[in-house]
C-alpha cells in the first residue's frame, strides 16, 4: 500500500485477530456516515472525560477531523453496540528534520479506551496496529502528544521535543528588549484563520520536529469552530513589517482576576513569528498590555529570548516537560533525512521489541553533514534502545544525557562525538497538541 493512501489503510490483521479472540470487532469506520462517526465522536470526548456533545459540536469536529482515518474497537455484546470502546485516529503529515527537509509521519491521536473495558489490552492492540499499518504504507516515523507520560514508551515512542509553559509577572518583567518599527494591529477571526495557516505553513519547515497543520486547527484556534465556547473573548493582533506583509500573529485572551480591574490575566495562546522583529514586537505587546498584571503562555520553545527582553528573569516562571513523541520505524530513511552538525561514522546497535527499527546500523556523516545508513553486522560502538534513537534523533536530547541516564550504552569519547554530530542549529520545537 503505498503512503499516499494511508486513509484506506485497512485495520491491520494481527491486532484484528486478537480483538477478535476477546469477541471484539476491529475496523475502520466511514467518517462520512453520521450514523457511525457521531456515536464514534462522543465515545471519544467521554474517554476525554468531556461531556456529552450537541449536534452542533459533532458536526465541529467532524468537518474539521473528518481528513483523517478512524478505527475503533466495537463490542457487540454492549448495550450501545454503536459506541465504541477504543478509538484511535490517524494521518500521515509533514514532519520537519533538522537541516529543513520534511519526512512523512504517521500522527496518532485520540486514543481512548471507555473505563468499561480498560486494561483488557484494547489500546496496545490498536497502538500496535497503527505501527505496523504505517510502516506498511512505507511511513517512516510515528509521532504523537500524549496526556499521560507513561503510556506511549513500551511502543516505542520517546520524547524528542520539550516545550515550556510560561508565566510572567509584568510589574517586575520590564521590558527592555528590541522596539521594531513595523505595525501593529488587531485582525479579525476569519481573517486570523487565514493569516494563521499562511505563517504556519510559510515558517513549519524553520524548526526540526514541527509539523504541518489542518485547517480544522485554524478554525479551532480562531474561535470559529461550530458550538466552539469562549470564541468570542479571543483576540489576535498581527505584526507587519515596512512592506505590509505579516510576520507574526499573537491569539490572546484576557480575563480579570476578581475585583482589581489592574489585574487581568493575559492568556497568549499563540505567538507565531517568521522574524526577529515579529517576535519582539508581539511579546512586547503582551507584556506592557495595560491593565495586565500576567501573563501567561503556553507551549514555548525551550530557548525562548523573552528570557533575555525583561529587565528581571525572575519575573518569569518557566515549567518544562515533554512534548512531542517520536517512534522510529525505518532507521534508514529517517537518519539519512536530517543534516549533522559535522562529519562522523558511528556503528548502532538499536534493540526494539516489535522489531521495526532493530538491527546494526552504519551511520556516516559527511564533514558536510549528509549521511548514508546501511545495515552491518557484528559490534557496536553504541547500543540503544529504539526509543532513545528516537529522542535523540532531531538533536534536542543528547547522547551523553542518555548515556548517564543508562539509556545508551558507549564509550564517554563515542557519545561525547555522538553529541557533536547529532546536535541540530535549530531547538527541536513542535508548537502544536494533536
Ligand atoms: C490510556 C488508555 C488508552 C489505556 O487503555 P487500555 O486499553 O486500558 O490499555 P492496555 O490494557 O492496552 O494496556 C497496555 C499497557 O499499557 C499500560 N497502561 C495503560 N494505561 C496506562 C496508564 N495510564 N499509565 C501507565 N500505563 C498504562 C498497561 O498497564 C499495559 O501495560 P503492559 O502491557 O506493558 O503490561 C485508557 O486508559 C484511556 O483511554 N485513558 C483516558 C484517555 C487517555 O489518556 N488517552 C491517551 C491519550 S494520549
């Protein structure tokens, strides 16, 4: 099955088999039968733990994740035979590499199990399935945000992207940063929707492990999705530079925090910028936002210069975790995708349990940074599981790390080389949940 036709991907055998041993079906639905994706849709918001949705908000979601491919596991004996009891979507999506190219990424998401049928083995059967129809089709990598941090690591995946969530006290924050000249000024929200694909799509391949977006995300972010609560208190500013060309959107909202009107919270959801002037410029807006006494932004970068714009870095508290998890499916194509910082030729011996990625691999990095992988046998001069390879593989994690944390067995001098090779000009950031 080649990639391009991932949405027809049938529900893979081996998972169907065993579901079919606990007397549940496995398939792939039609999201353009309502009678199906409806029922689909709320099994999925209740494994959320969100509440029941009107029509109005199915009808949301559908138009805008409708692109994807649905399975779900079904229990015929349930009283609702139509709901399922394990759902997992997925699409195939443009993952950028360090040194700008993009490879194909299986993205998986809403993976749910309803607490009726929990720890039966649902979601390792459907995890299981998503991997080997992806590496069918010839997907390289697989990747996913996760709600929990515990659950993706026996398949594979790892942590290859770290994001920050900040929180700054503007009294004690201060501006000093740059004062770009360009302009300033508040778009509305379709105009946001659009103004916000653009950038994205024009700024995505800038950033190792950022992916591309849908449009459903825009209209999400825009506030404009159908039955969407709270639209209405978003507000965007853009920044243009001389020419009038946008090079930076901020989605904010405000909210007051009691009975001080001095005290509003300042909430950026969003801060996109395809220039340094951009970036300042819109960051300054937030934090000299009269009336504010917070503000608060989610899903930064982990080398975020605000840090280096405020007077007082201890105005700023920064909480860091991971965020984007990548699984290495065919070592290959993905090693070979990326750049290197410099020249090197390192043996790998890479264990996996459900095989994709094991074997020995020959990495070789030209002083140019291209490399070539093939596939040797005898000894290593490191040896890792699948996991950290591919935490280390956009060069925001670094072999040494990994070393110390018993997660990659080398000589110090092999990792310390590793390091050197491996790192990436660009932080890894993903700036997005899926
Ligand atoms: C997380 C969830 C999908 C697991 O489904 P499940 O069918 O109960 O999981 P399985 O029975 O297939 O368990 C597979 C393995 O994962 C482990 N596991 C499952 N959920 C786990 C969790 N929340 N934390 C840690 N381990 C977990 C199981 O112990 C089992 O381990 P093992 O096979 O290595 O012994 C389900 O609990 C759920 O829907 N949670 C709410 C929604 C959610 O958080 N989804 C994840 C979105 S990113």
């Amino acid at each position: 099955m080649p990639a391009h036709d991932w949405k027809n991907a049938p529900a893979d055998r081996t998972s169907t088999d065993t579901l079919s041993a606990a007397g549940l079906e496995y398939r792939v639905i039609d999201t353009s039968d309502a009678e199906t994706f409806h029922p689909y849709l709320q099994a999925e918001m209740r494994g959320f733990l969100a509440g029941e949705q009107s029509d109005e908000q199915l009808g949301g979601i559908r138009d805008g994740l409708a692109f994807r491919r649905f399975a779900g596991v079904y229990d015929p004996a349930a009283l609702e035979p139509t709901q399922p009891v394990g759902t997992v979507n997925s699409w195939v999506t443009d993952m950028t590499m360090p040194g700008g190219r993009v490879i194909p990424m299986w993205a998986i998401s809403g993976v749910t199990v309803a607490p009726t049928h929990r720890r039966k083995g649902i979601a390792r059967a459907m995890l299981e399935g998503e991997l080997r129809t992806a590496a069918a089709a010839g997907v390289p990598i697989a990747g996913l945000t996760v709600s929990e941090a515990t659950i993706y690591g026996r398949f594979g995946f790892s942590p290859a992207t770290y994001a920050s969530d900040w929180s700054i006290e503007t009294k004690r924050a201060v501006w000093v940063g740059p004062r770009p000249d360009g302009r300033l000024d508040f778009i509305d929200r379709e105009r946001l929707r659009e103004q916000l694909a653009e950038l994205h799509g024009r700024i995505r391949t800038a950033r190792p492990g950022e992916i591309e977006a849908w449009p459903g995300l825009w209209l999400r972010m825009s506030g404009l999705a159908p039955g969407q609560e709270g639209g209405g208190k978003l507000r965007a500013v853009r920044y243009a530079d001389s020419a009038g060309t946008t090079r930076g959107i901020a989605v904010y909202r405000l909210s007051d925090e009691g009975s001080d009107f001095t005290k509003h919270e300042l909430d950026l959801h969003y801060l996109l910028s395809e220039t340094d002037d951009a970036y300042a410029a819109l960051w300054r807006f937030a934090l000299e936002h009269d009336l504010v006494s917070i503000v608060k932004s989610p899903l930064r970068s982990v080398d975020e210069p605000v840090r280096w714009m405020i007077a007082d870095q201890r105005g700023a508290t920064v909480e860091t975790s991971e965020h984007g998890w990548l699984r290495i499916l065919d070592v290959p194509t993905v090693l070979t995708a990326r750049t290197y910082a410099r020249g090197g030729s390192f043996t790998l011996r890479i264990t996996d349990a459900l095989g994709f990625a094991a074997g020995t691999w020959r990495l070789t990095v030209t002083e140019g940074g291209q490399a070539e992988v093939s596939a040797v046998e005898g000894p290593a001069d490191a040896a890792m599981s699948v996991n950290a390879l591919s935490s280390m593989l956009l060069g925001g994690v670094r072999p040494t790390t990994l070393r110390t944390a018993g997660l990659a067995d080398a000589e110090a001098d092999v990792a310390a080389s590793l390091d050197a090779v491996f790192a990436s000009r660009e932080t890894p950031y993903l700036s997005l949940w899926y």
